[in-house]
C-alpha cells in the first residue's frame, strides 16, 4: 500500500478499468471509496497553470495531480464514494469544469465535460467497472493491523518533495514524507513498527528547485547519470545528479524518525578516486548552517562545506556479503551514518533483487 497514491487511487487506474478484467483482481485491489478522483479536467489545468509560469515552471508532470490536491483542498473535488450516485457525480463533475473554466476559459477548447460524465457515469463507464473493487479500506486496514497481519506501506517520492516540509514551491502535491501514512491510510502512528529511509549513495534531482549539491555534467554528473540510469520514471526526463547532501539527508532522517536507511545504488560511484559528501552550508553573509532551510531562495545561494572521502575503484554489483566490500566503501557507509545519526542496514549494489547487502 502506497501511502500517496491511495489518496489519488484511480490516477494509474481510470483508464486501465476500461480494459481490465477486475474478477483477476477481485479481493486482491481495493479502491478506496475516500480517495479523491483525478480527471482528465485536472491534467488540462495542469498543462494551462504550468505554461502560465513560463520561465518559472515547476517541473509538474502535467497528470493532474496538483489540480487534482487543489480541488480536494478548496472542497470541491469528488471522490471514489461519489461514483455510487451517477445523477449527483453528474452534477458535481459539471461544477468542478465550470469552476475551472472561470479561471481558464481556453480550457473548454480542449476539454468535454460531457465526454468525462459518459467515461465515467455511462453503462460501460469507470464507475460500473470499480464498483466491485471499492472499499472501505481504513476499516480495512484497522482490522488487518487489529488482527496481527503484517502491512507494508510504500511511499512514492521523496522527503524534499514534501509539500510541507520540501523545497516549496518545487515540491509535490502531497505528504510523501511519514505523514502520508496516517493521511493516506488512516493508520495511527502508534502502530508504526519500522521505518526504513531509501537514499541513494548521491543525490539526485528531477525538474526545477535549488540544488546545492548539484554536480555540472561536463564534471561528472552526466556520468552518474548514465552509470545510474537516472532518468525519471514517468516521463524519462533526465535527472540532476550530485553528491550526497548530509544536511538534507539528516533533516529527512529526522522528520521521518527512520530506524535505519537502505542505501541504494553505491555501485554507481566505483570508479570514482574521490567523493564528496556535503556537511554544512555557508551562506554570502558569512553564516554557517548544519540545518536544511526553508526558503529555496537561502537554498539558492547556499554554498556546501565538502568532507572528501577517498573511492574505490572495485566493481561492487557481484558483491553479495557487506564484509567483502572493500574498506573504502564501507568507510564511506560509515561515515553517512555518522553524519545523519542513523545505521544503514541496507545498501544496494546493483538494480536486481538480489543485490542488496544487510549489515
């Protein structure tokens, strides 16, 4: 269970039920009947809002999603509940477009709210294909955590992407962050058993925002992203590769309370005879910070205080004993617990499933 894509459950979803067989998935895939609905109205107004920014865009996908949190924000949204009385679903989409279409009257040349009511609310729409998969599914869970069943919650995005704590405004719409759990799943935090933190051995950015770690592609950061294959998952947009920034990643360890981080992707840095791990910030006026800022402009004009450690040059992706890295690697490992305040327990060193080492 995902703890961000519950909330916009049908965003993968709503043109897949089309074609989908749901007795294969019958049981198994629940809807949630709270989740909010994503239209194809959401991702005109995304396109629409991102090309108004011109110079400044955000970097959105342009699916929808952020449209899709406003319209959950202001109240006005409707969910996967509202699909249960097609008249009343009618008249709220209807609402939804003509509220949108104040803001931007271009929308209604690209946009049929008529087409949308039938996808949805027709004989063969959305709406009669996901009746059988919705689902109560707070209840659900409550009584799967009630009962001693184990729960796996995997959140989508990253800390820094955290539409609260993140660099605002290049951030998602959402709570990506452990806060998404308890708003996405309606699981309390008490009966949180684990959390384990996913951070590469560098960083990584996609789209816009400050980046102080960032590493120019003609002195490496190309290479990382070629021997990383860092390209964004959903659209195959490139991403901005650096060295690892222990001020953001210890500002993420601490709002998220990890008990232990998986470090991923270690094999990408072999090769390389130095690597650089950012420990502080220094700003113009001459300020010094081991705290993450809240203003991106700060961000921006933040330079990073580097602790240099010495690479290797072993290829490391056959290595399935953490024992048999070399000292080097193991000497970086240590130092990133040092630095953030908290064990890694895993590192991976390769993209198959079995190459993950436990330490």
């Amino acid at each position: 269970m995902a703890a961000e894509p519950v909330s916009l459950v049908l965003l993968q979803l709503n043109r897949r039920l089309c074609v989908l067989d749901t007795t294969q998935v019958q049981g198994r895939l629940l809807l949630s009947d709270r989740a909010h609905l994503l239209f194809d109205l959401h991702k005109e107004v995304d396109g629409l809002r991102e090309a108004e920014l011109a110079g400044s865009k955000i970097g959105t996908t342009k699916r929808g999603i952020g449209p899709c949190y406003a319209s959950k924000a202001t109240r006005n949204g409707l969910r996967v509940c509202d699909l249960a009385d097609q008249a009343s679903f009618a008249t709220k989409l209807r609402a939804l477009a003509a509220d949108a279409a104040a803001r931007f009257p271009s929308l209604k040349s690209n946009y049929s709210v008529d087409n949308e009511v039938t996808t949805y609310a027709g004989p063969l729409g959305l709406a009669a294909r996901a009746a059988g998969l919705i689902s109560d599914t707070v209840t659900y869970v409550q009584t799967a955590q009630g009962s001693g069943k184990r729960i796996l919650v995997e959140g989508a995005n990253a800390t820094l992407l955290d539409v609260d704590f993140g660099t605002y405004p290049f951030v998602t719409s959402s709570n990506p962050s452990v806060g998404g759990i308890i708003s996405g799943l309606g699981l309390a935090p008490k009966h949180f058993g684990c959390l384990v933190g996913v951070a590469k051995a560098y960083t990584t950015r996609v789209g816009s925002g400050p980046y102080p770690t960032e590493i120019p592609d003609s002195d490496g950061g190309d290479a990382i992203r070629q021997r990383g294959a860092e390209y964004g998952t959903t659209t195959g947009r490139p991403r901005r590769c650096g060295w690892l920034d222990a001020v953001a990643l210890r500002y993420a360890c601490a709002i998220n309370g990890f008990d232990s981080i998986n470090l991923t992707k270690l094999d990408v840095l072999s090769g390389m005879a130095q690597l650089k791990v950012a420990t502080a910030y220094t700003y113009p006026d001459g300020t010094r910070s081991t705290s993450f800022p809240a203003s991106v402009e700060a961000l921006e004009v933040a330079k990073c205080e580097y602790e240099t450690l010495p690479g290797w040059q072993e290829d490391i992706s056959k290595v399935r004993n953490y024992d048999d890295l070399p000292a080097t690697a193991k000497s970086y490992i240590a130092r990133v617990e040092q630095l953030v305040g908290v064990p890694v327990r895993y590192i991976g060193v390769g993209p198959g499933r079995d190459a993950l080492l436990i330490k």
